[in-house]
C-alpha cells in the first residue's frame, strides 16, 4: 500500500498537481483550524488561497479580521507542524465581497 502512495505522489509532482494538492490541504486544514477557535462558519470566516507559501483569509467584518489577526500565529504553527516550517509563513487578511 506505500508503494502505491508513493507512485500516486511522484506522478503528481510529475504533472506538477503535487504542490496544488499540498495547497488545497493546507487550504482545507486552516479553515478547519479557524472555524474551530473562532466558532465561526465558512461564509463568515475562509481560507481561500495559498501562494508563495503565504495563507490569504478572507473575512466579512473588522470583527472578524480582527480575530483572525489575533489567531494567525496559533494557526501558522499548527499548520507549520503538519506541514513543515516553511509551509506558511505569513497571513493576509481580505474582506470577503458579497454577492
């Protein structure tokens, strides 16, 4: 069953879908982190892009920016556990436009 993983991951990087997937879980694993400590659901509070190894949040409020900036550090070392030191090394904050 390794052997399989690790042919599913080099085809990956091969195609280069290995460093999309890495950031779709990081993605996935820092709303599951925010909804967490900050009892918030997606529409109000969301991950929503990891480039260049920084974590972009969007947020709907000055309330809810200001609690996501007081929690970046927790969530950047949570996420640096799982996922190796340089894995997020800053966070910006956005308003979430409505539609």
């Amino acid at each position: 069953m390794d052997k399989i993983g690790i042919i599913i991951s080099k085809r990956l990087n091969q195609h280069k879908l290995g460093e999309s997937a890495r950031a779709s879980e990081i993605v996935y694993q820092a709303n599951r982190i925010l909804q967490e400590k900050l009892q918030c659901g997606d529409d109000e509070v969301r991950a929503y892009r990891l480039k260049d190894s920084i974590l972009y949040v969007g947020t709907v409020g000055s309330a809810w920016s200001q609690e996501v900036f007081h929690q970046q550090e927790s969530l950047m070392k949570e996420i640096r556990k799982a996922h190796g030191s340089k894995s997020v090394l800053k966070v910006i904050i956005k308003s979430l436009t409505s539609s």
